[in-house]
C-alpha cells in the first residue's frame, strides 16, 4: 500500500469519525430539528449546511397527507377525500345540500308548510264569501287565479330542498319562474282593472268593454307566454343540472344545481322584475283613486314588498356559496310571495270575518272625500 493511499485512508476515518460525533452532538438538541424519524403526517426539510441525518419535521399543509415515516414529501388526496384530522390518510369529503333534515332546510321546509296553509286558508275564505262586495270588487276570478299561484309558489320552493337530482334541477327555475310570473301578471291585471273600472264610469267612456275575466285572463296569459318562452330557451340550449362543489367549505362535497345558463336565469329574474315594477307604477298612480274597496294602494305596497325582496336577493345571492346561495332563494320566493298574500288579502280577509258591517255595498260604493 503506498502513502498516498494510507493518507487517503486516514483522511476517509477521520471524516466519518467528525460525521459521527457531530450528530451526536446534533443530537442534544431538541427532537423537533435533528436525527428524529418525522411521523406520519409531517415530511423532511433537511438543515442546509448540516449532514444528511439532520431535517426539520414539518406538518402536512391543508389538504395534504402522509401516510409513512420519513417522507420527502406530503401526497393530495383524491378529488373526493380529504385528510383526516392526524394528516396521516384520506377520508370521504362530508356530502353537503340544503336537506329537510338540518336545522336550515327543516325551517324553510316549516315556513313553506305553514304559508301554503294560510293561503289555503284565504282561499276558502274567499270562495265562501264570493258573493259578498269585498270580494266581488276588482275583479274576483283573478283574486282566485292569483291566490292558487301564491300557493303553487310557496310549494315549488319545496323543490330547492332536498338532495340535487337532474329532474327537480330542470323544473326547480322553471317552475319557480312561470309560476311567479302568472303571480304578478294577476296583479297587474287587477291593477289595470281598478284604473279601467274607474274610467269607465265616466259618461261616454267605451272602456266598459274591457272589463271583465276573459280579457284579464288574456293578459295574464299574455304576460305568462313571454316567461315561458324564456325557461324553454334556456332548458333547450343549456338547463340546469346536478353540481358537485368541491372547493367552497373545506372537507366537504357540495351538491346543488348549476344554472346552466345565467344569463337565462337573470333573464327569467329580470322579466318578472318588469311585470313587477309595471304593477308598482299603474298602481302608484292609480292609489288615489276614490273607490271604497280600491286595491291600488294595497298593490302599490304589495309590490314595494316584492320588488324590494328581489333587489336585495341578487347581491345577497352572488355573495354566498353551497346551501346558503339555495337557502337565499327559498327566502326570496317565500318572503316575496308571503308579501303579496299579506298586503292584498289579509286586509280583506280581517273586514271579512271581524267588520262585516264595511262589507257591503253601500259602502263599495262610497267615494272617500
């Protein structure tokens, strides 16, 4: 053996002799930063400068997992897992919808019960007073049309609870839609009628001839036909279907429906709004007419109401995400439809049952000083 290669070897044993004795001092410090195997859940950062044996252990990031020692790296769950609470595997994300079952869709589920009950309610008591004045005043076939609607609304909201299924994701805005739509096109066929019957009474007037149910329900039909239009556009070129959200609310799958369309969906909110803000206007300038059982006033509030709700739903809805943007829907449609039965009928109903003395026709046909 030559010196070269004795030197060479001495060199070699002194430095694995250094190596071994500064892990060893390494070694007394804390566990955390040197020599320790990193667990399950964390992964190695070795210590620049430092030998091999030294590493930081560090947790797994969120969403991330390690599921043996000494990783070099933490691992992604599949799309529809998610790290348990030790990041030490995966676990199937929590399914998530706006269900009768949880404490937000069982309140909106109770509210829809107990409004469709009232109105039930105000329609029996409407048809058995049909041949008092009261009810008879501004035209009582579209009152009736108009409480069946306010009933069928507050049952389609039923549609937006419960788990995503592509049947219910088709007709759930449709529906909601068109049926809000003959709403409020009663409305504005009862406020035309208040300003027609009126005028018609003046002598000469020929606007007698456009009174009536079949010309009212004409223009209901009319207005409805223009919704209708728009829901079967938007459910022939891009309908709503079942949605899985993966990324809003950690740890959980969200299922919902997605519009398919929004600009059909804001077209269907945007037509109704018209019909709305025309009855707001015609009955505006209509609340002053002097008809004991004029209803112009009770529209003009009615649709206050509603066109209020519908403003604010639409910051509301794009604010929110998951159950809470369907939750924000329900209470729209609930809220606007419970506006309408409250300022246009509970007024009647309570001089229906508690002052029937103002329920007759002299006084339908007082004019207020």
């Amino acid at each position: 053996m030559t010196n070269d290669h004795i030197i060479a070897l001495a060199q070699t044993r002194s430095f694995l002799l250094w190596n071994q004795l500064n892990c060893q001092e390494l070694s007394k410090v804390p566990r955390s930063v040197c020599s320790e195997s990193c667990l399950p859940g964390h992964w190695k950062v070795h210590m620049e400068g430092r030998p091999s044996c030294c590493f930081y252990c560090l947790p797994c990031a969120e969403g991330e997992f390690s599921n043996s020692t000494d990783m070099n790296n933490c691992l992604i769950c599949p799309e529809d897992q998610w790290p348990n609470e030790r990041k030490d595997g995966c676990i199937y994300k929590v399914i998530v919808y706006l269900s009768y079952s949880d404490y937000l869709g069982g309140t909106l589920a109770s509210m829809t019960t107990l409004l469709t009950i009232t109105t039930a309610a105000v329609l029996g008591i409407f048809l058995r007073h049909r041949d008092t004045p009261i009810v008879k005043a501004n035209n009582r076939d579209l009152s009736y049309a108009l409480l069946v609607s306010l009933m069928l609304a507050f049952l389609c909201s039923l549609l937006f609870i419960g788990c995503p299924v592509t049947w219910t994701c088709l007709i759930q805005q449709a529906a909601f839609g068109i049926i809000f739509t003959v709403a409020v096109s009663c409305v504005l066929a009862k406020t035309i009628t208040v300003v027609i019957a009126f005028n018609a009474t003046r002598p000469g007037s020929s606007l007698s001839r456009w009174l009536g149910s079949r010309v009212s329900f004409s223009m209901v039909l009319l207005c409805t036909l223009g919704e209708v239009v728009i829901c079967l556009s938007w459910l022939l070129t891009s309908p709503p279907h079942p949605h899985t959200d993966m990324q809003s609310e950690t740890g959980k799958m969200i299922l919902q429906c997605a519009e398919g369309s929004v600009t059909a969906f804001y077209s269907v909110i945007g037509y109704m709004g018209l019909l709305a803000f025309s009855s707001f206007m015609v009955a505006f300038l209509a609340r002053n007419l002097p008809d004991r059982f004029n209803e112009a006033q009770l529209i003009t509030f009615s649709m206050l109401v509603f066109c209020s709700v519908w403003v604010s739903f639409i910051p509301a809805y794009l604010s929110t995400k998951g159950r809470y943007m369907v939750a924000v829907e329900v209470f729209a449609i609930l809220a606007s439809s419970a506006g309408l039965l409250g300022c246009i009928f509970i007024p009647k109903c309570y001089i229906i049952l508690f002052k029937p003395d103002l329920n007759t026709s002299k006084h339908s046909t007082m004019r207020n000083e």
